[in-house]
C-alpha cells in the first residue's frame, strides 16, 4: 500500500529524473530509493518509470500518476495550513503574487490595514507577470494573486473583479502629440515607443490593435518590465509607452507625463484578484481579499 512518504519521493524523482541526485535530495542511498520505486510499481502492477541513457522519464501512467500526486500534495497543505489556524488561533502566513502596478494600488495598502487587525500575520509578496502569476496560483505557489484578469478566465481559479483600468498610450509633456485634443492610431505611425517584454498582457493588446487596423506599429525602441524605466524613459525623451492608466497617472504626475486623447475599446482591461477555486483560504487571505474590495470600491468612488 502506498502512503505519503512514497508520494514524496516520487514526486522528487520525477522533478530529478536522476535516481542518484534524487536519492542525494532525499538524504537516501540510491539502492533504497530504488527498492520504493520498484514496490510502489508492484503495488500498482504498472511500470511509472523507465531507464534511459541520460537518467529515467516517466512512462505514461507515471506522467498521469504524477499529476494526481501533485493534486493530493496540495490538499495536503490545504488541510496542514487549515489545521494549524484552527489550533493555534492565528491567520498564519499569506503568500501573494502581483502585478507591478497593483503594488502602490492595492496590495500595499491592504498589507498595512491587515496587520493592524492580525498584527501576528506574516507576507510574502512576489511581483511578477501574469505568464509566471497564474501558473504559480493554479500550483499552489501562491494563496492569491492580483493582476490584469485574463479574457478567457481559468475554470479552476476564481476571479473577483476590483476595477477596470484602461490601458493607455501616455507622452512627456513637451511631446508635439501632448498639445494635441484629438489623436489617431494613424498619427503615431511613426513614432517610436518603450513597451513591456512580449509575454505582458499590454504589449499583445498592442499588437492586436495595429494588425487589426493594418497600419504599420511605431517602432519598439525599449522592451523591459520595469514601469518605472518606461515612465522615465518617456519623460525624457520622444518615445512614447503604452500601460495601465493608473499607473501613469500615479507615477506620471512626479515626471510631467500626459496621456494622449485616444479611445480604443480592444485596450480595456480589468484589475482583480485571482485564486484556486476549491483551495483553502485563511482567515489572514479573506480579510485580505474584503479589504482589497473595500479599497477598490474607495477609488470607484472618487
């Protein structure tokens, strides 16, 4: 019969795909660790690896095998991490993912009200895009993330919705497109512009506009994921960007950015937060999560 411990180093194993380096991870000699294999095969009466010049790989019910011993790990942590706030009495660790711009928009302000009502909860928050975020939540990398919400919603992950934030095609404000009170996509064939790395939510919108209307897209004089490189790299020169609204008028007001008069409707984007549909969720996660809306409600406000 199989239990936990062989789930693990199956696990170990399959990631490895070296029995030696496998065993030297597992603190086991590599004999014992092949003596498991080969019982948890008899037990199943199916071979789940194989042996090949470079190491071992999975056979197809290994492969299969492995995606529902990776499915049992993360309900056991959904159980450990339940257990332990129902003994212990507190909220625990809060593990987030985010985007750039929902850092100053949300997450820093919901982190600091949070710990004013759990004040022994504990953070840790990656900022990444959304090619590595939603992956990551759908592993159990992360308890939620917020980000730009996808078109096309994942089936296993909830989606809460905080706000719509356009994205927006912004200039210094000596640009000769800033004094303008009407701009056309057609007027910016030509120019030149700092865009996010391909993989960004932003930078495929973009394309999809320019190859929809069959004009020629300005030129990319400077990929990067850093917001702040871009707004400076605008600020200081003729290049134009295109993000989030917000966070050009947040971080552009400190370098005298403008946004330039142009509605487009496929550049419509929608903020929110996003986790595993059937996960557990702490205490510390929901407080999170209603005062993320509460801030959210605050900006649809004003």
């Amino acid at each position: 019969m199989l239990n936990l411990r062989d789930l693990e180093y199956f696990v170990v194993v399959a990631e490895h795909r070296n029995l030696g380096r496998a065993a030297e991870a597992l603190g086991l000699s590599q004999p014992a660790l092949s003596k498991t294999l080969r019982r948890m095969e008899t037990s199943m009466q199916t071979k789940l690896v194989r042996k090949t010049p470079k190491g071992i790989e999975l056979t197809a019910v290994g492969a299969t095998f492995l995606a529902h011993v990776r499915r049992i790990r993360l309900s056991v942590d959904d159980v450990t991490h339940e257990i332990a706030d129902l003994t212990q009495g507190h909220s625990g660790h809060l593990r987030i993912g985010c985007g750039a711009d929902m850092i100053d928009l949300f997450v820093s302000p919901a982190c600091s009200r949070l710990l004013k009502i759990s004040p022994k909860v504990t953070f840790s928050v990656t900022m990444a895009q959304n090619d590595t975020l939603f992956p990551a939540v759908r592993n159990g990398e992360f308890d939620l993330i917020l980000s730009g919400l996808p078109t096309a919603p994942y089936a296993d992950l909830v989606h809460d919705p905080l706000l719509d934030d356009p994205f927006v095609v912004y200039a210094a404000a000596h640009h000769r497109l800033a004094r303008r009170r009407r701009v056309t996509l057609a007027d910016l064939v030509g120019q030149e512009l700092t865009l996010s790395k391909p993989i960004a939510l932003s930078t495929s919108r973009w394309t999809q506009t320019f190859e929809r209307s069959g004009l020629q897209a300005p030129k990319v004089t400077i990929t990067t994921n850093s917001h702040a490189l871009m707004l400076h790299m605008v600020a200081s020169s003729n290049l134009l960007g295109f993000m989030p609204r917000w966070y050009v008028r947040n971080g552009g007001s400190k370098v005298r950015l403008v946004e330039l008069p142009i509605k487009h409707p496929d550049w419509s984007r929608k903020g929110g937060i996003s986790y595993r549909k059937d996960a557990y969720l702490s205490p510390a996660a929901h407080r999170f999560i209603r005062l993320a809306k509460e801030i959210a409600e605050r900006i649809s406000t004003h």
